[in-house]
C-alpha cells in the first residue's frame, strides 16, 4: 500500500494515503447504525450531535474501518472510538481470559476516564468492561480477567504482566484502540505497545488517536493501521481564548510567599512544580501556612492518586 513520506513537522499529520473513500459524516447520532437504547441513553446525556471528530470518524470505524485521528482533549475522541467498539463488540460472550476487544492508553488514571465514560453504554449493551492498570491489585484485576470481559482498558505494563502471568490472552481482540500513542512512545511504552500489537487479531479492526505523527507513531501506522479514516481537529479551534498568562519575576527567598499568596486565592489553584520531593515539599509548606492542598505524582500508590 502506498504510504506517504514521514514529516518533521511534529504539529501535523504524516497522512497515509486513503485507497478506500470515507463514508460521509453524521449530522446526528440518530444517523448512525446503533441500537435505539444506546441512542436514547446518549439523547439522556444530552448527547444528540456529535463533536466533530464522532461526526467524521463513528460512520466509518462502525463499519469496521480502521481509524487514525488527532484530537485534542475535549475533543470527544472517547466516544470516537468507544462507541464504535461497543456496538460492534455487543452480542458477543468473551471466553475467560480472552477479551474481544482493547483500548490501550499511557496513564493510570486516563484509563480509569475512559472506562468511566464507556461503563454506561457497555452495561447497557450487556457488555462486562474490566480496566487494567499498575498501582492496584493485579489479583483484582486478573479475577475480572477470568471471569470474563469483553471490554479490557489498560495500560502497557500491566497488561504485559497479565498476560506474561497467562491470566489473559490477545488472540481473539479483533478491535484495538490506541489513545493518545504519541504520550505512550514519550513515556518509552513503545516495545510493550508493538509486542502486544503483535498477539490480536491481525486482520481485526485498528484504532489510534494521536496528538502527532512522527518517529515511533508513524511506524505505528505503517505496520498496524490498514487502509484507515484520517481526521484530523483543527488544531486553532482548542486554542483558549479566555486564559491570561503572567510572568512574574521575584528574588528566590520571596518565591515561597509569592507561590502561597496565588495558593490560598479564592478558587481552586492547580500548581506544577518540577520534581516529586519539590512537590512534597511545598504541600507541606501550605498545610502548614493554613492552605487546603494536595500532592499528586507518580510517586504515590493508586489510591492516594486518586
């Protein structure tokens, strides 16, 4: 198949080139070939149009075509995708141990956001949805697995340790999501990605979302993506227009009391700090100066992230 040449230009796509044409996009959901209920459960979210990103990708990855897509968070590439893998999963029993289809993604806690946002349209398609992640209980999660779920959200590492452990096998995935791949090469991901890449289905349907398409990614496309849909959001349209930035320069001894005066503003205040021990350490200066805050990094156990 003919493919086009990679790009340096991290801000677009190196697009493959598309030999089937695209379906057209859907105005509504109601368009699109999905059961009543799950229409009327989407209509009870409030959800009657699709984003942008739903509208061009959903009519061709129902049909069972492979997708490659950017899109921004907010973008609803969640239901993109999710969507799509539920209702052409839907009616299927997966054996135990053997999920039908999988969504990969580089963060605990964006697993655990979209299996948030799928668990209502996959219970209502009687569909069971286990999520896999580091940082919790793999016995927990390996139980789920051999009982059975048709839907498994996880990250890299941990489904390598599950399934090294023969608590799940990839053979019978025939749908693949990747999301957000461009932040699992950045975080070295990449070997455990390709190695379980290469244990689904090889004729099953693809999916991957990507904030870029270049080194590792575009690698991606080339060996696992089959003729796929592109789309991509127009990167101007997540530009924010109602944010103002400053900059302000201040001795090193006034940092402290500069940063803690932002801290205890009315509202709530996200602060990054550039190393875990700089980010205790300073919660603990808060804390200590009456201000509400809490650390978050990698170094904490799951439960505490949350």
């Amino acid at each position: 198949m003919n493919r086009s040449a990679r790009t340096n230009d991290r801000s677009e796509f190196a697009l493959p080139v598309t030999v089937t044409p695209a379906l057209p996009a859907a105005a509504t959901f109601g368009e699109l070939d999905m059961p009543a209920e799950l229409l009327e459960l989407l209509a009870g979210h409030g959800l009657t149009e699709p984003f942008p990103i739903q509208a061009a990708t959903l009519p061709n990855s129902l049909a069972g075509r492979d997708v490659l897509g950017r899109g921004r968070t907010g973008s609803g590439k969640t239901l993109a995708f999710g969507l799509a893998l539920l209702v052409r999963t839907a009616g299927r029993r997966a054996e135990p141990r053997k999920p039908l289809a999988l969504v990969l993604v580089p963060t605990r806690e964006l697993a655990q956001q979209v299996s948030d946002a799928l668990t209502p349209y996959a219970r209502l398609l009687k569909l069971r949805l286990a999520t896999v992640v580091g940082g919790m209980s793999i016995g927990r999660q390996s139980g789920a697995l051999r009982a059975g779920a048709e839907v498994v959200v996880a990250t890299p590492g941990r489904l390598t340790d599950l399934v090294e452990r023969k608590d799940c096998r990839l053979d019978r995935v025939d749908i693949t999501v990747l999301d957000e791949a461009d932040q699992m090469a950045d975080m070295g991901f990449m070997p455990q990605v390709t190695e379980l890449l290469d244990q689904v289905r090889p004729d099953g349907q693809r999916m991957l979302f990507s904030a870029t398409l270049d080194s590792n990614i575009d690698l991606l496309v080339r060996r696992y993506l089959h003729d796929p849909v592109v789309h991509s959001v127009d990167p101007s349209a997540g530009a924010v227009t109602t944010m103002e930035h400053h900059v302000l320069q201040v001795h090193g001894a006034d940092k402290y009391a500069t940063a803690t005066e932002i801290a205890a503003r009315e509202g709530r205040v996200l602060m990054f700090l550039d190393t875990k021990h700089a980010v205790d350490q300073f919660t603990r200066h808060l804390l200590g100066s009456g201000v509400r805050a809490a650390a978050l990094h990698g170094g904490k156990s799951q439960p505490q992230r949350n």
